[in-house]
C-alpha cells in the first residue's frame, strides 16, 4: 500500500520558498497542500507560478494555515524576526516545523521553540539542505576513517556570495528589523554548521571574532569571520560575506588526510557533487609535485538535495503521526548548536573581538 504523502502548508512567499515547493512537489513522500500569506492575492499567485495542484488551499494569512487540520507540516521562510511567533504557534497547532536557517535570532528564542515542539510532540529540522545530499555521507565515511584520515586538527570554511546594489539596500538580509544577524545569520550559518559536522559536533570552547567585519548603516553584518579553540587543539576558522564572489569552500585537515569541497552549500551540478581527499600526501623526489595525488569522488543522485531533505523530514513526520514515534532529537540538536555558536560570534563582534567563551 503506497504511503500516505506528508501534506505541507508554507508560510509565506519567500523566494526560497519556490526552491523548497518545487522540491516538495519532487519527494517522493510529500505534497504541496497549502500556501498562505497576508495577500490572498499574493498567495494564489505564488500557487499558480510553483506547481501547487488546483485542489491547494489558498489562504490570506498564516494562521489560515496553522488552522488547516489537514496541513500535516509547515514549512516557515518567514524573516528571522518572525520565527520565534509563528514556529511556537505552529508547534502549538501541532504542525511539523521545516523551519529555515538561522532558526532564531539568538539561542534563547531557539530554546522557546524548541519547548514547544516537545511539548506538542512535533519534529524540528532546519533547511540546511547540504546536510541531506548524499555526498555528506561519503565525506564522513572518509573523515571516519582512522587509516586514511587520522586525528582530526583543523577545520576551515568559506561562503561568500556577492549582492549587487539592490540586494544590498532592499533585501530581507541586510534590514535590521527582520534579519538583524545578516551575513552572519544567512551564510555564516552554514560555515559554522560545517565545522561543527567535521568535529561531530563537539562545540569550541573559545569563539573569537576576526577583524574586518563590515557593517551597513542599519547595523547589519556584511561580512564578517572567526576563529573557534577545542581543548584538545583543535582550531577552526570561518568567513562569510555579501560582498564577494560566490565561494563555498570546506578544507578539513586531520593527521594523515585532508578533505576539499568547493561546492559545499549548493553543488555545482543538481545531482552530481563531488569533493577530493588525500591521504599521506608527500612530495616526489626532487620536490616537483605531489605523492600519492589526491582523489576525485563523484556522487550522483535522483533527487536533488533540497528534496532529499524533504522527503528525510517527510519521513520522520509519517512516523511520528502513523507510527506512533517520538520526533527524532538529533536535528533540533544541531540547530542549537549552530545557534549558541552564531550568538558567540555575534557576541565577540559587539565586544570588540573579545574571546566568548562558550557553555553549552
């Protein structure tokens, strides 16, 4: 018997929102039920342009939504500011929270979602959708891999990606009052979560901004970085901006192995991502090239990674609603990992570049 798809309402008509519908449409094991907005106008377009069936609900606000009893999850694109009021209300609606990236404005909001879902027993996951490619499992294959990696020493991840000059005086991500972490909290994110995946999620202890960091009258990071310290030595460095060219890097170092990835947030290719590694690298004889050279890993898939991570989700919520399963705690987990260390970050800027020390 075929699987009851997961029925979705979204919040809004963020333009992310088209990437996450189309993939919402492709997963195997979901359904596009729902869209609402605070112009009815605005939703039944939305609609119209990004595949909804013409049985969806269209709706002129988001409670509309969250009131719907056959909306079975919500996906929330909402500016950051708004995520603490409409993902506890979804929580308490008991709908499933695909919520997007930075969950929350600070670590403390985070945690007042984070109670709700528990208390209405509902599924928290964030739309770092990397995460869900299957390239992701082949990489930490190799970083686990004693032989060929070793111990790992040291972590170091980039995104950049340019705004031009409408991005940088209109968009949602550099306005105060709706995405105030900016920079930080759009692709900062991600450079974090990818050091806190190389290190198993073992936080730093210390947090130490970087000079540079740019600001925009609002008050907005444009750009910014940091160091992160383990007590074991281990070291990290990351750098976000809206002011370069796109870059997406990953370089995690280890004993005897050392991983590359330059395409790590979005691939290049929709369904085929690679990343090169190397083990005991050395020099040839006279000290004209490399030995062994590194090597090239290719990983192909059928769903993109966005769908990936919908269909995961989609997974979980079916066996939370039909299986009687308790919502798995692993996501909501890294979220706030991610979080508190986007909050050390932001802390250290506001301090003067003063080290953080973080406490779980």
């Amino acid at each position: 018997m075929a699987e009851t798809p997961v029925r979705f309402g979204i919040l809004g008509c963020a333009e992310i929102a088209r990437k996450v519908s189309r993939a919402i449409t492709v997963s195997p094991n979901s359904t596009l039920y729902a869209v609402g907005s605070r112009s009815l106008e605005k939703a039944k377009k939305f609609a119209a342009e990004n595949g909804f069936p013409l049985s969806a609900k269209i709706y002129g606000s988001y409670e509309a939504v969250l009131d719907d009893p056959d909306v079975d999850a919500v996906y929330v694109p909402l500016p950051t500011s708004l995520h603490i009021q409409w993902a506890v209300l979804a929580a308490e609606k008991k709908k499933h929270l695909l919520l997007e990236k930075p969950v929350a404005l600070n670590v403390a909001e985070f945690d007042r979602i984070i109670e709700a879902c528990e208390a209405n027993g509902v599924q928290c996951m964030d739309g770092t959708m990397w995460m869900h490619h299957p390239r992701e499992a082949k990489m930490k294959e190799f970083l686990s891999d004693s032989q060929r990696f070793g111990q790992l020493k040291s972590i170091h991840s980039i995104f950049y990606s340019a705004g031009d000059e409408d991005f940088l005086k209109n968009d949602i991500r550099v306005k105060a009052d709706l995405d105030s972490l900016g920079a930080l909290g759009d692709l900062g994110w991600y450079c974090i979560r990818s050091i806190l995946w190389a290190a198993d999620y073992e936080l730093p202890k210390i947090v130490t901004a970087l000079p540079g960091t740019v600001i925009n009258e609002a008050g907005v990071i444009l750009a910014c970085g940091s160091s992160l310290q383990w007590e074991d030595g281990k070291t990290s460095t990351f750098h976000c901006s809206f002011l370069y060219n796109m870059t997406m890097d990953i370089t995690v170092v280890g004993t005897k192995g050392t991983l590359h990835v330059h395409d790590f947030v979005i691939p290049q290719e929709e369904k085929i991502a690679s990343f090169s590694a190397a083990s005991r690298t050395g020099f040839t004889e006279f000290v004209t090239g490399w030995v062994p050279l590194p090597f090239k890993h290719v990983v192909t898939t059928d769903l993109s990674q966005e769908a990936c991570m919908v269909s995961e989700f989609s997974r979980l919520v079916r066996s939370i609603n039909d299986g009687g399963s308790k919502p798995e705690i692993k996501w909501p987990t890294i979220s706030r990992k991610t979080q508190l260390l986007i909050d050390a970050v932001k802390e250290s800027i506001d301090k003067g570049l003063e080290p953080i020390q973080v406490e779980a």
